[in-house]
C-alpha cells in the first residue's frame, strides 16, 4: 500500500516553527516511501479563520521547498482540499447522521445556561469532572431523552442544536503510536464531544477523520499536543469501522532555555513564523520571519528536520537529498525538542559558505539594493564581494554592512581604532606603500602584498604599524577580509584615492 501523509493546517493565522516541523517530517517520510502528500486547510473553525492566512502558509512552505501533490491549488483525485468547500457538499453531515442513525450521536438541544447548571451541580456535589457523558446524559435536552417528536418539534422550531458522539461507558481502549509505547484511556474520562456544532459545520475531530480516511491517509505525522485527541479519533474510527492510519506524533519544541512550549517563547527573540506579518503571536509580539532575517532555506530545513529526529550518528549536514535518504520514523524522539537558535545560525553560516558567489548573489543583492549600493557594475565585481565576505557571515543582511566600502569609500572611520593605530607617521607609510604600489606589472593581492613586505623590510616595523591604517583607509573597519585582497579588487585608482582622502582626514 502506497503512503498517503497531509499536513491539515488551520488558516489561523502565520505558520508556527512547529507547523513548519511537522510538514517537513511528512514531506521527507512520503518522498523517501514514495506517495501523496496532501495539503488539507481545515478551516471549519469559523470563529478563528483569518484572512489570507492560508496563503502565508502555502507560500512559507514553498519557501522551504515543501511540495505537495494535491492541494488546493492543484486539485487531485480525492478533493476539494478545503474542509469549508467539503463542508458545503453536506458531506461531514452524511456522516453525523449516519451516526445517528446506528446509535452512535445524537443531537443536544441544551442551551449554554443548562451546560452551566449542569456542571455546577456536578460541582457542588463533589464530582471531579464536569463532563457531558454517560453519568449525565440523561438529565439533559437530547434526543436521548426526548422523544422523536419532541425532536422533531424542536427542530420544525428552528431551536439550535449540535451532534455529540455517544461515548461508550467504562471501556478501555489502546492505541499505538510509533514515537510512544501503546496508549491506554477509559472513555469515562472523555466527554460525548460535539462533531457538529449548531451552525452546521463538522468539528476539527469529525472533518479530520472523515477526511483522513476519504482521503486514504495513511501516515498521521502530527503535533504532540493532537495526543489527547487522538482516543477520541480511534472511536470515531471504530464507530465508522474504519481502519484507522499510523498515528506518530512529534515531540513538543521547546524554548531555547528548555523550559515551557515554543509557543510560550520567553527570552532570545526568536522570529516566530517564516516571514513577517502583522499578526502577533500569543505574547502580542509582531513576527519577525526567518526569511527576511536572512535564513536560507536549506538551512532552516536541515535545522528542523533535527528537531526531534536524529540519525543515530553523528551527521548533521545533510541537504533535502540526504535527509529524504536517513530520515526514519523510528528515530523520531519521544523528548521535547530544544529550539537551539545558535544552531540555526551555524547551519545557516555552513550552507552560505557553501553556495557559489554567483548562486548567493540573487540572495544578497535585494538587500543591497536596499542599502542603495550600486549593482550597475560587473558582475564578477559583485561575486568576488561574495567570495570575500562568505566566510565571515552569518545571516544574509550581514553582507550589507560588511561589503559596505566596496560600494562606496568609507565617509567615517572606526575611531577607537584610528585612535589606537593611526599614527603621527601612518600617512607617510601610506604614501610610501603608494610609491610601491605604482611600480607593480600586475595589480593583484599577491603584488600588493609583496610591496608591503619590502616596505617592512626596509623600514625594520612591525607589520601591524602598515596593515592596520591600510585597512583602516580602505574599509574604515578595523577588521575584515585580508587588507591587499581588498585593495586588488577595488583597483589602483580607488586604493590611491582612498589613501588621499584617509590622510586628508587623519593626518
Ligand atoms: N488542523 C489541525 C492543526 O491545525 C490538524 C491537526 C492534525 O494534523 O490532525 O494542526
């Protein structure tokens, strides 16, 4: 049997890191089994919908380069993918009332004031649950306990109503789950809970039931926190004699200081969801978005993919191909996950020194263009920027600082530095490197470097006395990429000028 994995976001709002994990682990387990993956947006839930969410999520995905094969831009043989589009087809009702009909559901009358009382005088007589179930069911307005044409009266009155599942009483059930050992749970500790709610439209556990099996899923590769739904998603199975799918469910990802869900982020900023967005997160932060940060999203793939899986060894660079290669349910932990955002960032820094100057420079050059830097001019100029600087960055926007004065020649300089390293004779080595300089055949780092070295000679300095203003005139930084590098690629004419415009400010 082939696999069949969806990844059933609801259009809430920005796509969470953890959302992000989930997908991912689908999205590598169907492409090394070979399969379908489905993109489902369940989006029943009127009171929480937001706009244009559900657009965010497709494209944050795309991003990363998670694919689908039906969606609900795609289409595909077991559509529509969006469960409010099912929804109008009747299709989640057929199913509550086929429950009805075999004594499985049945439809609740009772308004919010007499779910109150109910809970309050199970309160006050000391029960430690509040539940609507087998010990209260009878004294509630259902069809259980009115007559069918009481029923019937109440709907000819248009009075509202919800389907609840009939749970069985007092009966084990067991589960398995591939991170976890076999799941046990009594149904007395589960509530009759409502599969359609009065406006008609299925809950998050009718519809993604109902769908997981007309959609033939095979794998449900979710969140933890879907663990305690799941004894109710078995019975339902069970109730429609479905044979449910493999449930796996992924740790929880934890705060970088181990303590508490993501979600409850404390401390580090850390971007919540892919981009940014003026939505908040639960704190009323507003994102900030690991794309515009300046992750690449190999990086960002290969760090989640590491959060809550491991391969067994000590590998941990390891792109789309390899991951889909040694990604194994069964090495899916059962301990939360640390967000370790340091790592993100080594891995971040791994992939962009890996990349060639001309793949990073599309990366780059929107930020450039940004700071106004002047993209008009070679392009080998641009990538040998690139191949200077990749070795020394981190995010992409740190292009931007960093490559500032190969775009313009510094306005200010370090002044701690100046200070430090600029000397009452620093402006006369200068001009004497100059002297050197105009006598090479060839304008290369080689060259330059070769000239300063017969200049140390001959004055018996240290090298420290005629590299530290050379870079300080050309960069204004006191640190960076190799000082005769950087004057080879800017050229004769601009490290001369720079040289004149250092001693005009300096001294
Ligand atoms: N709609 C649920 C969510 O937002 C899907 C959970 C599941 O995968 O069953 O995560």
């Amino acid at each position: 049997m082939s696999v069949v994995v969806r990844f059933a976001p609801s259009p809430t709002g920005p796509l969470h890191i953890g959302g992000v994990r989930t997908a991912l682990f689908n999205y590598l387990y169907v492409r090394q089994q070979g399969g379908r993956f489905i993109l489902r947006i369940e989006d029943t839930d009127r009171t929480r919908f937001v706009p244009g969410a559900e657009e965010y999520i497709i494209e944050a995905l795309n991003w990363l380069g998670i694919a689908f094969d039906e969606d609900v831009n795609q289409g595909g043989p077991v559509g529509p993918y969006r469960q409010s589009d099912r929804s109008a087809q009747g299709l989640y009702r057929q199913y509550a009332d086929q429950l009805i009909e075999e004594g499985k559901a049945y439809l609740a009358f009772d308004t919010p004031a007499e779910l109150d009382a109910m809970r309050e005088r199970l309160k006050e007589a000391g029960s430690s649950t509040q539940q609507y179930n087998a010990l209260t069911r009878h004294e509630m307005t259902n069809s259980l306990t009115l007559s069918a044409q009481e029923v019937q009266n109440k709907i000819d009155a248009g009075e509202a109503y919800v389907v609840r599942m009939k749970m069985p009483e007092n009966e084990n059930v067991s589960f398995k789950d591939v991170v976890r050992e076999e799941v046990t749970f009594n149904t007395n500790q589960l509530d009759d809970k409502i599969l359609l709610k009065s406006d008609g439209l299925p809950t998050y556990h009718l519809a993604n039931i109902v769908d997981d099996h007309l959609m033939e899923v095979t794998h449900v590769i979710r969140g933890e926190e879907w663990l305690s739904s799941t004894p109710l998603h078995v019975l339902l199975y069970r109730a429609f004699d479905w044979t449910p799918p493999t449930f796996v469910h992924l740790p929880l990802i934890l705060n970088p200081n181990g303590k508490g869900k993501m979600s409850k982020r404390q401390g580090d900023k850390l971007g919540f969801s892919v981009f940014p967005t003026n939505w908040t997160n639960a704190e009323g932060e507003v994102s900030t978005g690991y794309r515009e940060d300046g992750y690449l999203p190999e990086a960002m793939m290969n760090f989640l993919a590491l959060l809550g899986w491991n391969p067994g060894d000590e590998e941990e660079v390891m792109d789309e191909a390899r991951l889909t290669e040694r990604f194994s349910l069964e090495r899916i932990g059962n301990k939360g996950a640390t967000f370790d955002i340091d790592k993100l960032k080594w891995f971040n820094q791994t992939y962009i020194r890996a990349k060639s100057p001309a793949d990073l420079l599309p990366l780059i050059a929107p930020y450039w263009s940004e700071a106004g830097y002047n993209l008009q001019v070679d392009e080998s100029y641009l990538h040998q920027i690139i191949a200077l600087l990749q070795e020394r960055v981190t995010l992409l926007p740190d292009f931007v600082d960093q490559a500032a004065y190969f775009f313009a020649a510094p306005t200010e300089y370090d002044a701690k530095f100046a200070k430090k390293r600029w000397k009452a004779h620093s402006g006369e080595l200068m001009l004497a490197m100059k002297a050197k300089f105009e006598q090479v055949s060839n304008w290369n780092a080689e060259e330059l470097h070769q000239c300063f070295e017969s200049l140390i000679a001959e004055r018996e300095i240290g090298a420290g006395q005629v590299l530290a203003p050379f870079r300080l005139l050309l960069t204004g930084l006191s640190s960076g990429p190799g000082a005769f590098d950087i004057a080879a690629l800017l050229g004769a004419d601009e490290t001369y000028r720079r040289i004149e415009l250092a001693i005009a400010s300096l001294g």
